[in-house]
C-alpha cells in the first residue's frame, strides 16, 4: 500500500509495504537499475557472469563485469597510471583470472592499483579486488 506513491518518474518499481523512501525493493526499467534495501540468501550456488578480455600492452582494463578472464598475445604489462578502469560503486568487487603462463598479463602496483607489487597473471591465476572510491585494493591473489 502506498509504495511509490510520492514517485514522479515513470519506469519505476517499487516493492514495499508502505510509502518508505528505502522500498525493500526498487527499480528503473530504462536504466536496468535494481537495487534490493535487504538482507538477501542466495539458495544454490552464485555464480558471476564472466568477460573475456584479450589486453595489448599499456593497456587500460575496463570491462563491464565482475569475473573477467583475461589475456594477450605476448607478455604485456598494463597501463601504469590506470591499470583499471575506475570502479562504478564503492564495495565493488573485481575477479581477474590469468590464462596464459607464457602470455602473462602484469597488473602493476601504481596508479588506482594498490596491490603491493606488480602482479603477471598466468594460467588460473586469480586476483580479486575491492574497489574503495579512489583504488582498487587487493583481498587476495593465487598463483596457481
């Protein structure tokens, strides 16, 4: 009852069982927006949609996903004042998986990349990292 009542935008969702400014759930149709205001469990396994990339030297990484497999035809360092692109949230998660242990890609630790030193991802190599709202911050690396 009430929910979205004081709403003047249209294409909205609004999931709530009063006219509160934080609705358990919200959306934006023409903006592919939902944002859940819940505590939310996930009954089976979660799983992130992943990208592949394929980076050429000096490049800046940026991609549009949370998983992303990346690789190069030869071994190719990344950009060195934004190796990734900045993130879109604070809280933002980042997972870079290596394919290559010939074609390494290197993330350096510089720029918007604080990692505590440079980083060549090879074959099954993971980083994950933690976007902050001016860096991206390592949680964890493997070297597989």
């Amino acid at each position: 009852y009430n929910a979205g009542y004081n709403e003047a935008a249209s294409s909205r969702l609004y999931i709530e069982n009063s006219n509160s400014t934080a609705p358990l759930v919200y959306g934006e149709f023409d903006n592919d927006v939902v944002k859940l205001n819940a505590k939310v469990t996930i009954r089976d396994f979660y799983a992130l949609e992943q990208e592949s990339i394929t980076l050429s030297n000096g490049a800046i990484l940026s991609t549009s996903k949370s998983n992303v497999l990346v690789s190069s035809s030869s071994a190719i360092t990344l950009n060195s004042s934004t190796p990734v692109a900045n993130g879109a949230v604070i809280g933002q998660v980042l997972i870079l998986a290596g394919t290559s242990d010939t074609n390494t890609v290197t993330l350096p630790n510089s720029g918007n990349l604080q990692i505590g030193s440079s980083i060549a991802l090879g074959q099954n190599d993971c980083l994950m990292l933690l976007w902050n709202g001016s860096k991206w911050i390592k949680i964890s690396y493997s070297n597989n």
